[in-house]
C-alpha cells in the first residue's frame, strides 16, 4: 500500500489543511495512511459512503488498560456515537423522545437574548479601539451557557463543564501525551459522579429540564435510560455540542473577517444568516475527521476496507470537493446549494443539529445587529490539533 503524502501533525497542514486535500483528492478518493494505519476518504462521494454504509460501523473498543481509563470507557461504551443498531436505534429513540418536548425551541428567546447581552458586554470592551477575544468573551461562553440551561445545571457549577468537556476531547486527537489522557480520565471521573448527583436529584424533583425528561422519559414499550446511558448522554451534549458550536463561531467569524465583502454582504441582507451559518460549517469545518470500522469487506472508492479495518471520513476534504461544490475554496454566504456533511450523515447525523444552528444563528445574529464594524485586531491564535479544528483566541476591534 502506498503511503499517503499528508502528515496531520505538520504544522503547515494543522494551519490549512485544504491545500493538502486539494493535492490528495486529485491522486485518489481513498488512500491508504500507513502511519495512521487506516484509510483516508477525500472526497464527498467516498466520505458520505463512509458515513452512511450500514456494514462501517462505529465499534467501540475500551482503551486499556482498562482500570487507568475506567471513567472514560464507561461515557464511550454507552454513547449513541459509539453505539450501532440495535442498541443505537433504542437510544436514539429514547433521547429523540426527550428533545422532542420542544427544548430546542423553549430556549431560542433565551439563547437569542444572551447572544445580544454576550455581544454587547464585548463592544464596551473593546469600544472600538481594543480587540477582545471574541472566543473566550462569546464563541465559549454561549454554547455551554445554553447545554447547562437545557439540561438544567445550577448556575454556580456551569464553569465545571467547559473544562472538564476540554479535558475529555483531547483524547480524540493523534500523539497524545500520558498527561494529556490523565487529565482526560479526571475529568471524566469528575463530569461522571457529578452527573450521577445531579440525575439523583432530578429524579426526587423533576423539573422541566433535558435531564428531567431523561430521567422519567420510556418508549412505547416501557424501555428506559439506564443511568451510565442518561450521564453519557448528558455528557455527549456538551461535549460534541459545545466544541463543534464554539468552533464554528470562531472559524466562521474569522472567515467572515477575512472576507469583508462577504461580511458585508450579510450585514446588508441578514435573511442570508440561515445559509451563512451552513456556508460557515463547510467552508472550515469544526470536525476534520470521523472513524469507522469494517464489519466486513468493503469496497469504497476503488479499494476494500478488509474486516476490521478502520477508515475516516475527512469532512473538510469531502465539504471542499469541487466534484460538489462550485469554487469551494471561496467563502459564498448566499451558497444555495450546500449539501455539506460537517454534521455527518447516516443513522449517526447529530441529534443536536437544530440546537446548534439556534446558538450559531443566534451568536451571528446578534454580532452583525449589536454591531457597526467588526475587524480583527491582531492575527488569531489556531489551536494545534488537526482533528476538532478551533481557535486558541480571536481578537477582534468591535464597533457599536
């Protein structure tokens, strides 16, 4: 197998990955990585096939040795994203059932008016003439804001939730340090036994509430969340909900801020919000890179994935694919077209899409009204890591 010419730790291709897709896309859909020993699918028809092929599953294996990682194989053993049909299908079910009591839309009032609070606590910052870090003043502050309203987290232990999430995630990542995953299994441990308190409590004074309803909510045939499933849940939500919004906003924002005429253009017609936000979403996707296994032979994109075998789906190469996307590599709010696949695909589509596009249309929504002007003030600060792609701060000089 040849080996694949892009290297996910260079520094170069963390910084803009999409040259290097740009080179992969135009040798083959699929490519073998041999020292990431899985296959990489560049392009749009290769990675939405990986999403959506029954027989690629997300098969989940305890990271050993199991009594170091305790906490944090028990929140991934019962996750929905790590979870296949039949088990999926029950807990989708059980959380759809949830959601389906109209949090999402209870809360857009209350997201909309914090976005504007949010924004205008940063425009007396910054006054026009210093930059404030949009990331850490807003992009951060709103999504978890908005996670602990939905589940129900008292105001005092909301700053509990942004780093234990941070902590967890960087698991994700290649290269990691034994220091890095200690503080992931702490955190773990900690989100884990304070959810477990919180459920309890729910349970003797159920409130109106995401973890309320999760606690009570059973299915036609009288199934219910057991307790690992309702605290993983809770967790999954903030942490897959929280990072993908507060990446979107910092990378969407920088984007706009690197596009003055686009960021003109939906000053001057704010109807285009709704489309924008997807345009952001495709044009630097928050999550570059997503992994199946095979549950047999597969045969995708001129290759077979043998039994076992992992392949990813590279959501930024496959939202950048001009075999689907006119210009992709130019940043086009009124993109009508835009079937990107930066909130997956298949059975395992995100569950906390229209959430997502609230806080983001929300975030977007109240910068372009509560502002005049917006530049950035110094270059933005990328964080390290190739797979949940983010900013590290984004300085940016707003005007009333």
């Amino acid at each position: 197998m040849p080996t694949l010419p892009l290297d996910l730790t260079d520094p170069a291709v963390v910084a803009d990955p999409y040259p290097a897709f740009t080179r992969a896309r135009s040798q083959a859909p699929v490519q073998w990585h041999e020292g990431l020993g899985l296959w990489l699918a560049f392009t749009h028809a290769e990675a939405n096939a990986v999403l959506r092929d029954r027989r690629l599953g997300r098969i989940w294996s305890d990271r050993a040795p199991a009594e170091r990682f305790g906490s944090f194989n028990l929140i991934h053993r019962n996750a929905i994203l790590e979870m296949e049909p039949p088990d999926h299908t029950r807990l989708r079910r059980l959380i759809s059932t949830a959601f389906a009591r109209g949090h999402v839309e209870r809360l857009r009032p209350w997201v909309e008016e914090l976005a504007r609070e949010l924004v205008d606590e940063l425009v007396e910052r910054s006054a026009g003439t210093e930059p404030v870090d949009v990331l850490s003043g807003m992009a951060e502050e709103l999504p978890v804001a908005v996670i602990a309203e939905l589940l129900g987290v008292p105001e005092g232990d909301r700053p509990l939730l942004r780093p234990w999430s941070n902590a967890i995630v960087k698991m994700y990542e290649y290269g990691r340090t034994t220091a890095v995953e200690d503080d992931a299994e702490r955190a773990a441990a900690e989100f884990v036994a304070y959810l477990r308190e919180l459920a309890a409590d729910r349970r003797r004074h159920l409130g109106d509430d995401l973890v309320s309803h999760l606690v009570s909510v059973r299915d036609a045939e009288g199934d219910r969340l057991t307790e690992d499933e309702l605290v993983t849940t809770c967790i999954l939500l903030l942490n897959a909900g929280h990072e993908a919004t507060v990446n979107v906003s910092g990378n969407g924002l920088l984007a706009l801020l690197e596009h003055p005429d686009q960021l003109r253009r939906l000053r001057d017609d704010p109807g285009l919000l709704p489309t924008a936000i997807e345009e952001l979403m495709r044009f630097d996707s928050p999550l570059q890179l997503f992994e199946r296994t095979a549950t047999e032979d597969v045969g995708i994109g001129g290759i077979t994935v043998a039994r076992g075998q992992k392949i990813a789906a590279l959501l930024g190469s496959a939202n950048h694919d001009p075999a689907v996307f006119a210009d992709p590599g130019t940043l086009d709010v009124g993109r009508a077209e835009n079937p990107h696949i930066s909130f997956g695909a298949g059975v395992h589509f995100c569950i906390g899409a229209p959430l997502a596009r609230v806080e983001l249309q929300a975030s977007f929504g109240a910068l372009l009204e509560r502002t005049s002007h917006l530049e950035l003030g110094r270059p933005a600060q990328r964080r390290p890591e190739f797979v949940i792609r983010g900013l590290r701060e984004l300085p940016v000089v707003l005007t009333r």
